[in-house]
C-alpha cells in the first residue's frame, strides 16, 4: 500500500524515479486489477471488500497529496494540522509584545505588575465535497482512469484551500489598524514604514512581503527606474526583465504566490492587488486544520436512469487566521 501510495504521489507530481509516468500510470492501474482479481469492472468492485481496498488506496494517495501541495509556497504564514475525526483543535496564541520596563525611585519597588498574554483560537471544520459520474460502458469495461481521478480530485481540493486561505486573508484586512492595513498605489516609503512596523511588533529579525506576480510587478523603487539614479542597475532591471518583479526591495525578500483560475472560470483565485507581509520566525497567521481521512462514496447502477457511475470525494477541513497577529496588508490600487 505505501509502494502504490507514494507511486501516485509521484505520477501527481510528474516525476518517477523507476518508471517513465506512461509506464507509472500503467504500473499504478495494473495494481487496481491486482486488487480487483485481474479487471477493474462490474463484478469486481459490485464486492464490497474490493471496493473498499480500491477506495482505500484512492483515500490513502489523496490525504498524502493535498497536504503535500500546500507546502513551500505557504510554509512562512500557515500552520498544518491533522486531527482524528471528533477531535478538536485549540491554537495557543502568544503576545510578542515586550513588557514596559519603568524608572523608580531608589527603595521601592511599586511598579505595575505585567503577564505573558495568551489567547487561542479554535478552527472549526466543514466537510466540503465533490461529485464525478463515469459512463456504465467504461465502468463495466474497466476503462476508468484511476490515475487521472485520484489527480483530479487532489488537485480540486488543494485549489479550494488555496482560495479558502487567500479569502480569508483577505477578509482579515478590515480588523488591520491603518499601522498594518495600508491603501493605495505603490509607495516605498508606505511600504517600508509596514515592514518596519511588522518587524518590530513582531520581535523578528526581518520580514517577507508575499504576492502574485502582478502584484510584485508594481513593487518597485519608483514608478519609472530613473526617478532614483543607481538604485535600479542594470542586473536589477534585467531580473525584472526575465522573473517579472524585484527579488528583494531595500533588504525585503519579495516571494511570488502562483495564482490560478478559479475552477470552470476564467478569474484569478488570488487577488492581484495585495501584498501580504508577514514576520520571519514568528506565529503563523493562518490555521489550516484537517480532520479526519478523506471519504470516498459511490452509488447504485440503478439510482441513475441512464445507470451512470457516480462517486463523490469529501474532506473535512477548515482554517482560522490570528488577526491580532501583526503582520502587514499593502492593497494596492
């Protein structure tokens, strides 16, 4: 099972180490009709056992790839957590504000008591659910692709906590103070008093400002490059010229978020008007927790007219995010 497992794995991401991803797909397919007794069709997966090592190793491979997906591009502002079913998750929230230290007279010690603030949070989660149909003659044929569903529905799930994540992000700007939540189009200046506030407020050694590669582009020193004569050398301008955007601004690392269309239309999922900038080494400002396996649920042949196969994928998850944590939010206009 963690042989077909991380198989899938690696035909998700394009890359295997021992076969071609043709061979792979074929590989991982030849080990359904393993489990099915030789062909993947009525009779077999009509037995309830087999239906359930086949739905098993679908489960297993997608709670392995969702996660996966999340990591690298959110791991400097989301916290993962993964919870047996009934469970519930409380977030210990720190306060990083120093203590006032005051001036006293000699022999007294009359000074106002101070404590470490904690808060918490706690994430609620919802099931959130998708619904596929095959064909009766590819179902009864065993032409179903394994591969390309198992992918499929990993990849639709893994788009919607992306957009869960950016909208409620996005939705914490109106809780910002006007230190943190910033208006307006691109000023240096604006841009470098957050980052010193963010980094301050926080206690941290610096800071990463995080946004679409549209909203990067407009990150720059100035509107033109020859407002600030030998800021914008030729290697800086030639980064923008191959990437798009600056890599860093005045000691800012400037990081991309990848943006992609909302399924079945043609808009973005993050917005490309922001600049989320958050503090290095610090509490995360999202919680993403989920709860329990992924739930794999078919229907009968006769439920449907037209004897249709369906299969609907849910998973239970959801996510809270620390707006009095101090991190900064440019949106620009």
């Amino acid at each position: 099972m963690n042989e077909l497992v991380q198989l899938g794995l690696d035909l998700y991401y394009g890359k295997t180490d021992k076969f071609s991803a043709e061979d792979a797909n074929d590989a991982f397919r030849k080990s359904i009709l393993e489990i099915c007794g030789g062909k993947a069709d009525y009779k077999a997966l009509s037995n309830p056992m087999i239906r359930h090592n086949v739905f098993n190793l679908i489960t297993e491979t997608i709670d392995q790839i969702i996660p996966r997906t999340l990591e690298g591009q959110f791991d400097q502002f989301v916290e993962t957590k993964n919870l047996n079913w009934g469970d519930s998750q409380v977030f210990e929230v720190s306060d990083p504000s120093l203590f006032k230290v005051a001036t006293i007279a000699n022999g007294t010690t009359n000074v106002r008591m101070q404590r470490l603030d904690k808060g918490s949070l706690t994430v609620p989660t919802k099931m959130r659910f998708v619904k596929i149909y095959e064909e009766f003659y590819r179902f009864i044929s065993g032409r179903i692709n394994w591969v390309e569903m198992v992918n499929r529905v990993a990849a639709s799930f893994a788009l919607q906590i992306k957009s869960d994540i950016y909208t409620g992000i996005y939705a914490s700007y109106s809780a910002l103070s006007a230190t943190y939540g910033v208006t307006g189009t691109f000023s240096v200046s604006a841009f470098n008093t957050m980052v010193a506030h963010v980094q301050a407020a926080a206690n941290t050694p610096g800071v990463v400002a995080f946004g679409t590669k549209l909203a990067l582009a407009k990150v720059t020193p100035s509107a033109g490059f020859t407002a600030y004569p030998g800021l914008m050398n030729q290697e800086m301008m030639g980064q923008v010229n191959m990437q798009g955007y600056l890599g860093n601004l005045q000691g800012t690392p400037l990081v991309e978020l990848a943006n992609a269309h909302v399924a079945g239309t043609d808009n973005f999922v993050i917005d490309d008007s922001f600049i989320l900038i958050v503090p290095m080494n610090s509490e995360k400002i999202v919680k993403l927790v989920f709860e329990g396996e992924s739930i794999i649920t078919d229907n009968a042949f006769d439920q449907n007219a037209d004897m249709s196969k369906e299969y609907g994928f849910g998973k239970q998850y959801g996510l809270g995010i620390l707006s009095a944590s101090k991190y900064g939010f440019y949106k620009l206009s």
